[in-house]
C-alpha cells in the first residue's frame, strides 16, 4: 500500500504541474501540429509509398518526446525539489511514478496525433487491434527509455543535448518495430509475418521498464 500511495503522489503531483503550467502540452501541440500540416503539404504524404507513410507519423512523436518527456526529472532541478523528492520518496515510487505520468501523458498526444493523421491523409485502418497494441506498446517502450534517461541527464549542464544525443540511438530499434506494426495495423492488417514484431514490442518495452526498475536506485543515489 505504502508503494502505491507513493508512486500515486508522485503521478498527481507530476499532473497537477503539467495542469498549471501546460509548458509540455503546448509544446507538442504546436510541434504536432507544425509537423503534420508539413507533412501533408510539402512532402505530399498521400502520394507516399506504405512504409514511409507508417513511418513519418513514428518521427513526428519520437521528436514531440523529446521535447517534452526530459522535463518529467529536469523541471524538478529548475523548481529546486530534486533533493525534497530525494529525501521523501523511495527510488522505486518515484521512477514509477515518473513512468505512469509520462506514460498517460504520452499515450494522449500518441492517440490524438493518430487520430489526426488518419484523418488528414485518409488512411484506412486495417487492423484496430494491431493499431491499439501499436500505440500502446510503443507509448510504453518511449516513455520507460525517456523517464529513465531524464533522470540521468537532470542534473547535467546541456540537459536538452544530452537527453536527445542519448535517447536517439536507444529508441532507434523501437522506431524500426513500430514502423512494420504500424504499416500491418493502418495497411496490410495483422498477417503471421508480424507476429515477431509484437513480440519484440513486448521484449523492449519489459526490458526497458525492468532495467529502468534495477538501475534506478544507483542513478537516484547518485
């Protein structure tokens, strides 16, 4: 009870910021925004072969995290709390947390970002289970890797350059897999030949979370 009350507060308290300020949703509102109408006008996504166009919507929200999740840690050293969180909040509780509110956060702009490109290029949907599994898989694997790397680079000096110089090379192998997920979800429907695909979603995002779970208290600590 006591780890539930714990990562609980740190959700709220997370959420209730977010609510105050509104600097993340603004962010990737105007950044998904930007994003998608340059899409759909300049590089003509509608004319696009299968793959590119499952994979462009991949790179508008890859970049739309990064400029929101490092702050899950970093806006705790701007505020001064990072050492006030230290001292009432167990390691686990706090990378739980952490995870739960970057991970409601992210799944919300994830699906709303979806639902508009669906829309503005007309896509069909294949596969609704393939495409809920697709999201929500992904949304996991990106927001385990960002909030454990948010934490290292929190107290860093270029926290912005160091978060993105990290997490790109991390996140790389998931962007590959949600490619093909995607393409089976929005075009070819969920066929044997990308069964292993979700599988593979499966394996990152429980490695990532239980790496995150091990290696969170030396990083807290330190």
């Amino acid at each position: 009870m006591d780890f539930i009350k714990g990562t609980t507060a740190v959700f709220w308290k997370d959420m209730q910021a977010e609510l105050r300020s509104r600097y993340a949703i603004n962010t990737v509102l105007a950044f998904v925004g930007a994003a998608l109408l340059l899409i759909l006008f300049t590089l003509k996504a509608q004319q696009l072969p299968p793959t590119p166009k499952s994979g462009l919507i991949w790179i508008v929200i890859l970049f739309a995290a990064l400029s929101s999740l490092s702050r899950s840690f970093v806006a705790e050293t701007e505020r001064q709390t990072f050492d006030l969180l230290r001292i009432h909040g167990k390691p686990s509780e706090v990378f739980t947390g952490k995870l739960l509110y970057n991970f409601t956060f992210t799944l919300a702009v994830n699906i709303g970002t979806f639902a508009l490109y669906i829309f503005l290029l007309g896509l069909p949907v294949a596969d609704f289970l393939a495409l809920t599994l697709t999201i929500i898989l992904g949304t996991l694997g990106l927001s385990s890797v960002a909030t454990m790397l948010a934490a290292i680079v929190a107290q860093a000096d270029r926290k912005g350059a160091i978060f993105s110089v990290l997490s790109i090379p991390l996140l790389f192998p998931l962007i590959l897999i949600l490619v093909r997920t995607s393409k089976a979800a929005l075009i070819e429907g969920l066929t044997p030949n990308y069964i292993n695909d979700f599988w593979a979603l499966f394996g990152f995002s429980g490695v990532s979370i239980s790496a995150g779970i091990l290696l969170f208290d030396y990083i807290w600590e330190e």
